[in-house]
C-alpha cells in the first residue's frame, strides 16, 4: 500500500464527493431495517451560493446523519431549495433591466418562464456546492418548494385555514417596500439605529390665540394629518378638548382627539396623527374613525392628496416642506434624533408604512398549542436559553401577512368576481362563480416565501397524501438551524406543522453559531467579509475547514474564523496521513499483503485484550479507544460538537501518533508477518479512522479504503461501517495506570534534557527510585522507555538516597535522576548562567518602563498588555533556569 507523501486532499476529495453520490450509499429506504431518524435541510436560496455559515450549518448536520448512520438508524438527510421570492424576482429583473427591458414589458406569463430559465441556469450552484463539501444527503429525494407536489400542499394548507376562518383578507398597516414593490411581514424589516433629526412644528389652533407644538421625524407625512391628540389626563390641555387645528401647509382643520397615544413626558405632549402613514397612527385613527389621507405612495412619491408637493420622491418633499415651514415661521427647532429605522431585508431600501389590502394568517390560535408542544417537553431547544426568546415573541403574536406582491412565488389561491364582488378560495381552479358569472380573476398576488418552508417538514415528503416516508420519516427527529430564522421558520414550521398534520414537524431543535471573522465581526456582502466555503476548502482542505468550525462551536456561543484554526486542522489532518504512511510502509517491509477488520466494534478479542500477557501499549490503546467511543458518541448525541472533535484530536494525535505508534515503532520487523501486534495496531487505526468518519470524511474514506481493500467481505464505504460503541469489558484501567506512569517517566527524561538545553539525541545514564508500582512498571517496560527517553536506566525499589548523583525530578510515584557527563555539565553551567544573566538584564528593563506613569498613560492598552504579559514569561523562563542551574550543581 502506498499513499503520497504530501497530504494533498483536492486530488482526493472530489473523487470521493461524486462516488458517494453516484454510489447512492446514502438513499434512504422506509423498508429499511433501524430506528428511523431524519431531517430536513434549512432550504438555501436557489439562486444564492454557500457562505461559511452554511458550511458551518451543514458539517453539523452532515456529523450527525452519518453517525447516526454508521450506528444502524434508518437515516435520511433531505436536501432542497427555496424559491425566494423576492430575492429570486429582483436578480431577475436586474438581468432583464440589463437586456433593456422589465417584467411588465413581458407579461406575467412570460415573466414567469424567464424565471424558471434562470432557475434551471443558478439553482444548480448550491447542489454542487453542497456534493463537493460531502453533504451525505439522500439526492433523490431532493425538493424545491415550487415543485407541483409542494404547490399542491401549499394550496391545500391555504385552503384548509381559509374554511377555518384563519387565513383572512383585509385592509391594515403594511411594511412596504419601495424598491421591491411588496408588502413585507414585520419580520422582514430589522430596524437599525440611523442618525436623523426630530423637527419641532408649531400647529395654529383656531379661533384662539394659541398654538401647540408636535414633533416629528417625518415631517414629509404631515400633510396627511387628521388630527393631534393630547392625553385625556394632561391638565395642560384640558382647554383644547373638543377645539381644532391648522393644519400648517394645507391649512386643512383638524380635530385635537383626546388619545394615550400621546404621552405627557414625550415632548410637548402633543402629537400629530397620521393614520395612512403610522401603525399606531392607524389604530388611533380607527378607534377616533378618522379619514385617512395618504399622501406617499407604494414608489415612495408624493400623491395627489399630498397638494403642491405630489410627484416628489418622499426625501424631496421632506426638504421642501421643511423649508416651507421655516418660512412661514412654523418650525421652532431641529434637534438630532437617534431613528430605528426600518429598511427591506433583501434591498436595505427604507420600508413605508402604508394602508393596503393584504391577506393575513390569525396566529394567537396556531400560537397556543405551538407554545404547549414546547412546554409539555414535545419539541425540545438546544441551547435551552433559546426557549425564553420563542416563548416572548409567540406569547406576543402578530397575524402574519402573508401576500406579496410579486410575480414569482405561490400564486394565491383566491378568484374575484367582477360581477357580484364574491371571493372564491378553491383548491381547483373555478371557470365560473356561484352567481353563474364567467367573470372572475385570480388574485395577483404571491404567498410569502415563508409560507411554503413553514410547511417543508412534511410537504417534501408527500403530505397531503400518506406516504410511505411520511408514515416513516414524520414527525422528523431534528431541526438544525440559526437564531436569525427562530420566528421566520422555526416558530412558522411548528405552528403549521400541528395544524396541517396534527403532530409536531420535529423533535429536537438544534440553534448553531454565528461564524463571525477575525476581528469577531458579523460577515456580510456589505462589509466585504464574507467567505466562500469552496475557496477555504481548495486552501486548507473540506476535512481541515470541517474540524476548524467544529472546535469553536459550542452551543450559545460564537465561532471566531481565523486562518490559524484553519491551518491548525489541516496539521491534524496531515498528522493522520502521515500516521497513515507509517503504518502502511512498515506493513510492506513486514510482508502484510491482506488484512480484514474483525466485525466487532471495537476489533480485539476479549482474551487478548484483557491478557496481561498482551503488551502494555496494547492493552492501554483499547482501553483509550473504548473510552473514545463513549465521550464521541455522548458529544455528538448531545450536540456537543466542540467536544467531540478535541475528544477525537486528542485520541488521534495525542494517544494513538505520540504514544502508541512510537511505542509500536519499536517493535517493527521486517518479514514478520501479520502478528498479534500488527493485528492490534490495524484494528486500533481501523476503529479510529471510524471514530473520526462523521467529522472528517474525505481522509477516513481515503485511508480505510487504502488499509481494507484487501478484506473480502466489508462494507461499500466506511460510511456504512459500523460506529465503535463504548463496551464496560474492553475497559482497562490497570493498563490506563501503568501506561500512565510509562509516560510520566518518559516525560520526566525529556523535560531534564530540555531544561538543561541537551542534545534529545544524547544518550544518557538515568536511574528510577520508587518503593511503589512505578519501579515494576518502569522493569516492565524498560525497553520501551530507554528508546523513548534515549537513556540507559537502572531502576530501584526503594526511595532516592541523599547521595544520589544526578540531576533530579520528582513526582508522587517516582525519583528520576540524569547523569550528566562532567563535559555537558561545565558546558550546560556556562549556557545557563548567560541565560539567567540576560533574563534579569531584560527583566529588570521591562520592570523599570511599567513602572514608569508617563509610558502607562501614553501607550495603547494592548501595547502594555502585551509588555506585561512578556515580563510574567521572563520571569517564568528565570525561575525555570536557576532551578536547572541547582540541579546541576548538585
């Protein structure tokens, strides 16, 4: 067997990421034998491409599915898109308005075939994407939410709610974005802090002498005022009930309303009323039943109603007006003022409230068995913190709008007639009204997208027909997925999934990190700071990226993306290859043509690896492996990702490279055949390379590929291995000590050597004191440890005597003592004795510039960390060489 000699993962990677996909070793079966698990893919956009996030995402679930594969579950990953709406409508209108034409141009028919032009054109990237970075999902069974079998199901989710009385059509206080030209739900619009100013306007009431003061931070929408309000309980204002205002500008009368939308502690207490421009504005108005005037409209320009300043874009009529104002002597102040400042998640154009007919979703009574299901223990959140968060915003619903207007999505599944007005909600298209009119038009708006991924549970497996992966796969057993989309979709699949099936769309819910980058900022296409997977992976390896992200992702907290974690991983991985090349080259010089892994979980007899006769190593990295298993398996179940990538690099580089293979280093021989010992460090690799399969992979697939070809009877891929499982018997701790002390010994030699500045070459006499077990073991082992330490040891069975030449380092089990030759010493002595005097020079420079209060008050904080922080390693390295400098002496 020979593998290169440079760890070089893009020569193997792809071929492994289209073999298991051409192999089909992950279609799942519903006749298949094991505990059903499964879950759906967060459905990416189909037009979009992976960002590290994803990445991040998918290493997560792809760890999961294929150990819970590995352990025999009837395992199913199912992959899809998003159609989304908006984003998907406004690439392609950007391409038309590149080609010189729009969407009206075309129609909406036609408008619609372009669109599936497109996407049949980029809805491939992120299935590419996907295979090329191993994602083990079942292709098969991959879903795009505008799919007919997806349509229908979202037509009859639609329908079933209207017959309910939930779904409802009406006027109300919409989001409205300008440039995408649709309604967006309250979701759809983060608010972020913007600088902006509050004008202060002075509001003429008639037929007194007198006038009151509103201040606002639009004062564009002024012009459609119907009214002030005052607080009933202001005394300052009691002479104003029932009296009416100028409207400044339009000199329009308006009523003073007595209303708790004013607050007496916010300004003067006066406050303008807007209600076609203003949420609060709107519920003011309804219960005042004043007119509404809208004076801005769904282009962000001034309507008719809006006098001398209609067809102005909304930020000219601002100045205009406010200008105006200050002409006639009516604007008292301008005062900087903080906004939140409501913009389209997808264009960051500033939305518009604004008064339209939309359709709506009644959630409070979704809301309440979704809020049970959680409560009772059914649904369960990781990290639980998550719980509160879900918990305060479905306690505080909202009904959901839920049209768009748009041309690409689900087109609503409502007609209206033109004759007697009636609205018709059908789950076939009708020709003809109940009145006997021809006459009737499908409604032109669009579901939100968020709609039909509310329903992605169970609509990609078939519902609203029984199927057979429905019956099996349903409810799913895991949602893996980010905070950001908690109330977009989480919250949105479980109250949907109660109400269309009547169970619980999942079990278990899974919130990941945020990848955030080196100067643990959010990524964004703004910022410039976003990173393609594919380009990380091409540099440093998907195995290396894959164990990178998993170390920093413990659940609650973020993942910093450094290029040092990066690299980090690919060392690991380039340690196991070169492990790897080991074991393969020396199995050559031993003769071993063939070797066949024993299909046990852990492969070792029970005799044999409980055997005292069986060498310590042995018996010790069985034991490490066992224990292995249980904390990887324990990990992974509990989604403790960080903690099974350091339990599996530590098992990996630690115990089975740095210990166990030096040890079996020494036992090589050429022509020896397939030994017990070779048959114990191949079960051992083997079972490791198992071990690790779930969180790397490419390099497991390659190398158990390498080290099994020979075996006649095994598994297709090591994806369909089986997962070594912790077992109480292969337990060794009489091993785990004696090894324990094996190391301590070697450790010992080794940081003499280092502390006195020796050649580690230098072969040296050592003498080992202990009246406990560490002198048996250190007899036992004493080949093993002599080539380890390059030492020639004695060993006593009795304390060190004062007498005792050499230098000295102690543990509670030991007294190891290195004679140094009388020519090192002199040379040692001279070394150190520099080393101390240079340490106190550089000491005592460091000491003086932190104590001096004009250097403290003028350098940058980090500059007096790091100072501070050299001088404790300074100190640290002083110590260290005058006790070298002691053991020497003596």
């Amino acid at each position: 067997m020979q593998l290169e000699k440079v760890y070089e993962p893009q020569r193997f990677e792809p071929r492994w990421a289209q073999w298991w996909i051409d192999s089909g070793i992950f279609r799942a079966s519903t006749a298949a034998a094991g505990r059903p698990f499964s879950l759906v893919i967060p459905p990416p956009n189909v037009t979009g491409s992976l960002h590290i996030g994803h990445m991040l995402e998918h290493t997560e679930i792809d760890t999961t599915v294929r150990w819970r594969r590995m352990r025999g579950d009837n395992t199913l990953w199912l992959p899809g898109t998003d159609h989304a709406g908006i984003a998907t409508q406004m690439l392609v209108e950007r391409k038309l308005a590149s080609e010189g034409a729009d969407r009206r141009q075309l129609g909406r028919e036609e408008f619609e075939k372009r669109v599936w032009v497109w996407k049949e054109q980029y809805g491939g990237t992120i299935k590419a994407q996907m295979i090329r970075l191993g994602a083990s999902c079942d292709w098969s069974r991959e879903r795009f939410t505008m799919d007919p079998g997806l349509s229908r199901a979202v037509r009859e989710v639609f329908v079933r709610l209207y017959e309910k009385g939930l779904i409802y059509r009406g006027e109300y206080m919409v989001n409205w974005c300008p440039r995408c030209g649709t309604a967006l739900s309250d979701l759809e619009v983060p608010h972020d802090p913007t600088p902006g100013n509050l004008w202060h306007i002075r509001y003429p009431v008639k037929g007194l002498d007198r006038s009151v003061v509103v201040a606002t931070t639009r004062p564009e929408t002024m012009l459609g005022d119907t009214a002030v309000a005052v607080n009933p309980k202001d005394p300052r204002y009691r002479d104003l009930h029932g009296a009416t205002v100028i409207l400044p500008l339009m000199n329009r009368e308006i009523p003073v309303i007595l209303d708790e939308i004013a607050d007496p502690e916010f300004g003067t207490g006066v406050v303008k009323v807007t209600p076609a421009h203003d949420l609060n504005d709107f519920e003011a108005g309804r219960r005042h039943n004043l007119p509404k005037v809208q004076v801005i409209d769904g282009t962000a320009h001034m309507t008719a109603a809006a006098g001398p300043y209609a067809g102005l874009d909304r930020m000219e009529a601002r100045q205009r007006v406010v200008e105006d104002l200050d002409k006639l002597g009516l604007l008292v102040k301008v005062e900087p003022y903080e906004l939140s400042l409501g913009k389209c998640q997808r264009c960051k154009t500033p939305v518009e409230p604004l008064i339209s007919t939309q359709w709506f979703v009644r959630t409070k009574p979704l809301a309440e068995p979704a809020i049970r299901v959680v409560e009772e223990g059914r649904i369960q959140f990781t990290p639980e913190n998550v719980v509160k968060t879900y918990y305060e915003w479905m306690h505080n619903i909202r009904d959901w709008c839920i049209s768009r207007q748009l041309w690409w999505g689900h087109r609503i599944p409502a007609w209206h007639c033109r004759d007697c007005g009636q609205i018709l909600v059908s789950r076939e298209d009708p020709t003809v009204c109940p009145c006997a009119s021809s006459r009737i038009e499908q409604d032109p708006d669009v579901l939100d997208t968020w709609f039909s991924s509310a329903l992605w549970p169970f609509s990609t497996l078939g519902w609203p027909d029984e199927t057979d992966d429905l019956k099996v796969y349903y409810p799913t057993s895991l949602m893996i997925t980010g905070f950001d989309i908690l109330f977009f979709w989480v919250a949105r699949m479980i109250m949907l999934g109660l109400e269309a099936t009547g169970d619980i769309p999942f079990r278990e819910v899974y919130i990941h990190a945020l990848v955030r980058d080196a100067e643990r900022q959010k990524m964004s296409k703004t910022k410039g700071n976003v990173v393609d997977p594919l380009e990380i992976t091409e540099q440093y390896g998907t195995d290396a990226v894959r164990i990178g992200l998993l170390l920093g992702a413990a659940p609650g907290t973020d993942i910093v993306l450094t290029p040092q974690r990066m690299e980090g991983g690919r060392n690991f991985a380039n340690k196991i290859w070169n492990a790897a090349r080991l074991i393969f080259m020396n199995m050559e010089r031993a003769g071993i043509v063939g070797w066949a892994p024993e299909d046990r979980p852990l492969p070792l007899a029970a005799a044999e690896a409980r055997s005292l006769e069986a060498p310590l190593e042995d018996r010790w990295i069985f034991s490490r492996l066992n224990h292995t298993a249980e904390l990887m398996g324990r990990a992974i179940e509990r989604y403790r990702y960080h903690e099974a990538a350091q339990v599996i690099w530590q098992f990996l580089w630690h115990e089975f490279c740095d210990w166990y293979l030096e040890i079996k280093k020494l036992r090589f021989e050429e022509g020896s055949g397939l030994t017990a010992g070779w048959r114990n460090l191949l079960a051992v690799f083997e079972a490791a390379l198992r071990l690790l399969h779930p969180v790397m992979p490419f390099i497991t697939e390659e190398l158990w590929q390498q080290l099994t070809k020979e075996a006649p009877e095994r598994p297709l891929s090591i994806a369909l291995a089986r997962y070594p499982e912790y077992l109480r018997q292969a337990a060794d701790h009489l091993a785990e000590r004696d090894m324990q002390i094996l190391q301590d010994i070697v450790v010992a030699a080794r940081n003499l050597r280092q502390d006195l500045g020796l050649d580690p070459g230098l072969q040296l006499q050592a003498a080992l004191y202990s009246p406990g077990t560490a002198s048996a073991v250190a007899r036992a082992q004493v080949d093993a440890i002599q080539k380890l330490a390059a030492v020639t040891l004695e060993v006593h069975s009795q304390p060190a005597p004062p007498e005792a030449a050499g230098v000295k380092r102690s543990t509670t089990d030991f007294d190891l003592l290195l004679r140094v030759p009388a020519a090192q010493t002199e040379l040692q002595r001279k070394r150190l004795e520099k080393e101390i005097q240079q340490l106190e020079k550089v000491i005592a420079n460091s000491e003086r510039q932190l104590s001096n209060e004009e250097f403290l008050s003028r350098a940058p904080e980090a500059v007096v960390d790091t100072l501070r922080q050299k001088l404790a390693d300074y100190q640290d390295q002083l110590l260290k060489s005058r006790a070298a400098l002691e053991d020497l002496s003596r």
